[in-house]
C-alpha cells in the first residue's frame, strides 16, 4: 500500500516566535534603549505640543531662572527655557544622527561590497583610500570638512553638517561590509548567479548587499549615538548648529560656560539629554548586534 | 540673590574707590615683575601693519611714540618723544620739538630722522613693507630741519592731527636699522619704550626687562614684564590660580562676577565705555536692503534701550548709541538720538511702524540670513538678539556663523545680506569712527556696497574743518544722516570691564584697549 506522504498542519509546526516578542524577552536591555530613543523622536516630532515655551524667544524677565514650576529646567541667559530648548533639540540631534549615519553606513556597505566583491586592483585601492580616511580622527576629519564646505542649509537641515558627519562612518562601514562580502562571495549561489551572467551591479544589490544587511543595521545605530556625539562636539565648537537654533552641543557651548556656577541647570541638562541619548543608541545598538549575530546567540 | 548682587555691587564699588585712592595717594615702588593675560598672540611685530591688540599689548612697552594719549585725562595728547609742539596759525603746519637724551635699546641715540623714516615709512611703505593707515595720513609731508625738530606739513586741511599721531601703532623706529632693510620690525624689536625685549616663546610667553636708558627718568618701576597667551576662558583661571595678575583688553560680566566672589577685597575692577561697537550692515547691493523704508525697518525692530540693560549682564553689550561713542563730545546728545529710526523708546509704537512699513513694501514674511562670525562673545548674543527682535515683526533670519576668515572674504565680496560687524578704533575721532559708513570708493571697508556720495562728502568736510564747534556741527548731521539712511546702524556699544590684583597701580583705563599700554607707570604695591 503507498503512503502518501501528508504535509504536517500547521498547528503540528513547532511555533515560530514573533521576532519582536522574542527580541524583548532576550534582550530586555536592548528594549529599555529601544524605549528611550521612542521617547526622543515622540520629543522630536511633537516638540510644538511638548515643549512649553518657543525654544528660541528671548524672555529677559525670565533670565538665568531656576528650574521650577515655570521652568521645569530653568532658563538660560537669554530668558529661554531650557526644556524647551532640550525637547526641540532632540530634532537636531536625531535628524543629523539618523541621516548621517544612515547616509555614512550606505555609501560605507556599498564602497566595502565593491571591494570585497571585485578584489584585486580596485580591492587595494578602495583599501588604502579606507585606511587614509582611517588615519585621521574623526573630530578632525569632521572639522575639516565643515571648515572647507561651510554651510548648505535646506529644509532646516545643514546638510554640509550631515557630509562631515558621515564621511568618518564611510571607512569604518566599509571595512565591515568588506569582511562581509568575502564570506558571501565565497558561496556557492554567488557562484551560480555568475553562471547565469548576471551583471556585477546585479549580484551585487540583489545578492550581496541583502546579505550584509544584520551588519548594516548594527552599525546604523552603533553609529547614530556616534553621529549624535559628533553633532554635539561640532556645535559645541561652533561648527556645527548656530544660535538661536536649540541642539544640545550648542546649549553647552559658547557664553553658556561662563554661567556654569550661577546656573549649571543651563550646562546639566543638555548634557544629561546628549548623554542618555548616546547611552540608549548604544544599548540598542549592542542588543541589536547579540541577537542578529549568530555568532553570538549562544 | 538680590544679597549676592548687593555684595558684588559693594565690593566692586570698594574697589574702585580703593584702588584709585591708593594708587592716587601711594609713592611708586621699585621692582617686581607684572605678569598678564593676552587672550592673542600677535602675527608679527610690525606695529605700522597691525590693526590689533595682540600687537599692542606685548609690544607697545618696547616702544615710543612721537605724542600719545593721557590715560589719566584721554582724550587729552601729551608728549612722549615730543617734549613740546606748536602749530601755525592756519594750523597746517605742526613743529615738534623732540627730547635730547634718547636712546634706542641697542644704545644708539634717537633723533628726529628716526621719527621722519618712520612717519615716511607708514605714509608712503617701501615694497613689500604693510601700512594699514597710510590713507589716514596721505594729506602729512614730514620734515626733520634739525636732530631736535620735526616738522608735518598738511598738503589739505586735517582736523585731529595730534589724535593721529598719537595712534599707539605709530611706533618710532630706528632710521639706520629702515635702510638697511625696511622690514626689519616684522621680525626684530629695538625700540627706545621702557622695556627691553627679552624673548617670545610662541604660543606660551612674551617677556621685557626694565631698560634703565629710558628717557623718563626713573621710570619704568617694574624689573620686568611677562605675558602669558592664553584661550579667553583661560583668563580667570589664570588670574583666580596667580598664574598671572591682570588681562588688559576686557572681560565680560560673568568673568567679572566670579573674580569678585573668589578674590573679593583683592581686586581692582575698572568698569566704563569702550571705543567699540557692534553694528549691522545691510547689503545696499541686494533687495530689500537697497529700500531705505525697509533697512530703517529692521532698525526700528530693535529695543536697544530695552535689551542693554539686560544684554549688560550677560555680555559687553551695553550703551545705545549712534555712530560716535555715547558721552563723546561730538555725539549726538540722547534728546536728538531717539528721533531717529530705531531709537526710539516707545518699542511697541515702534514695531507696529516697522511692520507697516513691511507690508506696503510687499515684505510681510521677509526673510534673509544674518552674516556674523562665530565667536561667542560678543558677536553671537548680539546676534541671537537681533535675530529675536526681527521675529517680533514677523521677520525670519537665519544665523550663519562662520570663522573670521571666511566672514571676512564673504562680507569684502559684498557675498551677504545683513552682518554683523565692529566699528573698532584707538580713538573717537570721527575721521575713525566713520571709515565703515562711506562708500567704497572712499573707504575698503565701506561694505554695506552703497553709493550715496553725500555722507563721503560731509565726511571729507568734517576731516578738513579744524574750528572744533563747526566740525561737532557736521559730525552730528553726518551722523544723523548715516543712522537715518541706514546704511549701517549700531545695536549697541562695548562696556570695557578690567580687573587685575589690587597690588597693581598705576595703570588707567582708557575707552580703547589700545591705549596706555607701555606700562611705564605701572607698578606692584607688594
């Protein structure tokens, strides 16, 4: 008698869990980052109903105020409120954070793909390039770049800010999109999509670049709280934001050092906000790579 | 709070009367070495190619000047090299008298040929050799009939001859040491000051001896002096940690209230009027600024009454005032002042003016960017201010900050909208303080790029009427007309703070930070 072989139910399937419920239950840190950087974009987005006060109007009778009913930061100088200044900033930061990350991984992930990908010749010279931009610090590297391309604002962006945070990422993301591609092209079904005559931008946006995408993504946001520092930093060298735009390098910088004794709520509470932000990218971050990374699931 | 205030107000009242009863009352002593804060380093030592106080402040001691002013009685000149002048009746000749007895520090005595090379030297430069003021002094020809006489013939009349000559950038140079290679005082310090010039380490020190040849007998008290460079937010530190005694150009209130808190009873604090300003310049090249309605507009937007008292606390914006200093002799008394477009006290009324103004013309959401440098004091509250007083009548301004080289080649090319910029000078003479409200074709710096000939010419007119009543006369409609085309209009003028250790006598305060530096009287109560 045949036997017919009968596709199990699905009921009979040994569940899958859901990627985010499982997410949460194995990295419970990763969450708690996770959390915190919601909290900064719902800042972000809805700092008109948030923030009490308009981030940028001078109100001298408020001047130097402490945190309080009124002002539940305090004031800075100028009379402007402080939490005001820290819910509005959270755009500046978040915005150059995710899209000069995002923009420094993509063009990092697409030059190391190339690399990996066609070896040899191009490999070397795609390297050496890396490892020059590699050289310099990226504080450096990031104030030579807005020193030479000053600023290029639209849509309330300066998007010359955005190159020079980035350009330090490219390197950094391409040496691990590099090592990812080696083990990739390495595969057989690379081997295949060769054989079929698929073309090297084919096989490489199609086959390879899907591949490295857990890497990307972990050093996306590894890179955000990098980004978000490397804003505050330029701002708070005066390359970066200007006055009376609010951002959090910019709160600290400047006069704002001189009234650190009379009203150090004006330099501790940016400072706080730069500071949990980095902290919750990070976590994130480092969640995100433990539970992508097979290598390190067990 | 209102304790802390009072305390401070008391202590930094004590200290003034204190300071300036002692130092008027005690005897000079001998010795010591006085060691101050320069917050800039100077690029050379030439001083007839320097336009700043990195230069002066090191290097002036070293040098002598042919007359300069009193920092007790400024604006009043008195002699230095020039033991006494006379002037000719159509005041277009100026004899000068030099003192016997001077030597240079390599020991070399000093004549009136040293004082013609270097007056030739600053009016017509040799190549390759930098005069920033040579236009100032075009109209001079100088003689030296004699080793004891020099002689400034004027080829047109010029009002404030001896003011000019009393610019501490006018140092005396040695004749022989010119011929032989004219730029030596790029490089070299030989002067006949009261200090020698012993070293400068870059980036860290700068230090002078006593010479014991200078002409003023028994002067200068002090061995010696040492600079320390320092970062601005270096300073009171500095002072706080005895690294050094006193910072000479200026400091803010906040620096001023820290120093009181620590050092309180051991500090002198000199607090006044400053020869400098900050003023927007509206690009006449570019629409809507070429419109006199909407520049005065943008004036009339802003509450400088309002905002000086508070600005005061936290930066050296203080005083309102028009083109020429507030308490000058020659400005515009407050009863005429508030008249004129953006100086009136009756904010609100006029705001509602400003924004009517900006409807006919058709600018009910003008926006434009804001040129400034990105230093934080005191350009970026001076920015942050204007930029709020403009919102108020619904105005958007972008602040662009950028680095002093790069605002300086985009405000030269004429390459903005409004910037801030400073009206900065050794004196208050209005040939000075009118040299960024001309055109271009009389003044480089006249960078708001328009072409109204009438303000050159009242300007050329003032320059040459020496009867001072008639000249205040033209000065004050020159200034009524600047502020009223506005070109360019002041938002507020400098407060000159000093502080240093109370042992310190014999320094004054005068408006400008170039002025009284050579230390000569200087000296230390310890």
């Amino acid at each position: 008698m045949a036997t017919v072989a009968t596709t199990p139910s699905a009921d009979a399937l040994p569940k899958r869990a859901n990627p985010l419920w499982q997410f949460i239950k194995v990295q419970p840190l990763g969450v708690f980052g996770l959390l915190i950087i919601l909290l900064y974009v719902v800042c972000a987005l809805g700092a008109k109903w948030i923030a009490p006060y308009d981030p940028e109007a001078i109100d001298f009778a408020a001047m130097l105020a402490k945190p309080g009913e009124e002002h539940l930061f305090g004031t800075d100088q100028y009379g402007r409120d402080v939490f005001s200044r820290i819910v509005y900033g959270a755009r500046t930061a978040l915005a150059v954070g995710i899209l000069s990350s995002m923009f420094g991984c993509t063009l990092g992930a697409l030059l190391g793909a190339a690399s990996g990908y066609f070896g040899g010749r191009i490999d070397n010279a795609i390297q050496r390039v890396v490892d020059i931009m590699l050289s310099f610090p990226i504080i450096v590297l990031a104030m030579v770049v807005v020193a030479v391309l000053g600023k290029r604002a639209a849509l309330g962006i300066d998007w010359n800010l955005i190159a020079a945070i980035a350009l330090p990422i490219i390197p950094k993301m391409a040496r691990v999109a590099r090592s990812s591609t080696l083990s990739i092209v390495a595969m057989p079904f690379i081997d295949a999509a060769r054989a079929a005559g698929f073309s090297h931008k084919r096989i490489i946006l199609r086959h390879i670049l899907p591949n490295i995408v857990a890497p990307y993504l972990i050093m996306v946001t590894a890179f955000m709280a990098q980004a978000i520092l490397l804003e505050a930093s330029l701002s708070f060298l005066g390359l970066g934001v200007t006055e009376p735009t609010p951002a959090w390098g910019l709160m600290l910088s400047g006069t704002s050092a001189d009234f650190y004794q009379t009203a150090p709520w004006m330099i501790l509470f940016p400072g706080a906000a730069i500071t949990l932000a980095v902290f919750a990218f990070n976590l994130f971050g480092d969640s995100l790579r433990d539970w992508l990374d097979p290598k390190l699931k067990s | 709070m209102l304790r802390t205030v009072l305390r401070t107000v008391i202590a930094s009242t004590a200290a003034l009367l204190v300071g300036a009863g002692i130092a008027g009352a005690q005897t000079p002593k001998k010795g010591g070495t006085l060691n101050f804060g320069v917050v800039a380093e100077p690029p050379n030592y030439d001083c007839h190619g320097s336009t700043t106080f990195a230069l002066v402040h090191p290097i002036a001691p070293h040098y002598s000047l042919l007359v300069k002013f009193d920092g007790k009685e400024y604006p009043k000149v008195i002699p230095d090299l020039a033991e006494s002048w006379t002037v000719s009746p159509d005041r277009m000749t100026y004899t000068f008298k030099i003192r016997t007895g001077v030597k240079f520090h390599d020991g070399s005595p000093l004549t009136s040929e040293d004082i013609k090379a270097t007056y030739d030297r600053i009016i017509n430069p040799p190549q390759g050799v930098v005069s920033i003021r040579k236009a100032y002094y075009a109209d001079l020809v100088v003689e030296a009939p004699d080793p004891t006489t020099v002689v400034f013939k004027l080829k047109n009349p010029m009002a404030g001859v001896l003011e000019a000559l009393a610019s501490p950038f006018n140092c005396v140079y040695s004749a022989a040491k010119l011929k032989e290679n004219p730029r030596y005082p790029e490089t070299q310090i030989m002067g006949s000051g009261p200090f020698a010039f012993v070293q400068h380490v870059k980036g860290s020190t700068w230090e002078g001896k006593r010479f014991d040849g200078y002409f003023r007998k028994g002067q200068p008290y002090l061995d010696g002096y040492k600079i320390f460079f320092v970062k601005s937010g270096g300073v009171v530190p500095g002072i706080l940690g005895g690294q050094f005694d006193a910072e000479f150009r200026g400091r803010n209130p906040s620096e001023k209230a820290q120093l009181l808190e620590k050092m309180k009873d051991k500090l002198t604090v000199h607090e006044g009027t400053w020869v400098n300003n900050l003023m927007l310049v509206f690009n006449t090249t570019r629409k809507p600024f070429d419109d006199v309605k909407v520049r005065q507009a943008l004036s009339m937007a802003i509450d400088r009454w309002g905002g000086s008292d508070a600005l005061s606390k936290i930066s050296i914006l203080k005083f309102v005032g028009g083109v020429m200093r507030p308490g000058y002799s020659m400005s515009l008394p407050e009863a005429e002042l508030v008249k004129l477009p953006g100086y009136s006290k009756n904010i609100n009324k006029s705001r509602e003016e400003a924004k009517k103004i900006l409807e006919q013309a058709g600018l009910k959401d003008l926006k434009f960017k804001l040129l400034n440098r990105n230093i934080p004091e005191p350009y970026t509250p001076a920015g942050v201010y204007s930029i709020d007083q403009w919102r108020r009548i619904g105005v958007t301004v972008e602040h662009e900050q950028l680095e002093t080289k790069l605002y300086q080649e985009r405000v030269a090319k004429g390459d903005f909208d409004v910037a801030v910029e400073f009206q900065a000078d050794f004196m208050d003479d209005p040939t000075a303080q009118f040299s960024k409200f001309l055109t271009k074709k009389l003044s480089p710096s006249g960078y708001s790029g328009h072409t109204d000939t009438k303000i050159d010419e009242m300007y050329t007119k003032q320059r040459q009427t020496m009867d001072v009543a008639e000249r205040t006369k033209i000065v004050r409609e020159m200034e009524r007309y600047a502020l009223t085309q506005a070109y360019n209009v002041p938002i507020l003028w400098w407060q000159r703070i000093i502080m240093y250790n109370k042992k310190i006598k014999g320094w004054y305060m005068t408006p400008s930070h170039y002025l009284w530096q050579d230390l000569s009287t200087v000296w230390l109560d310890q």
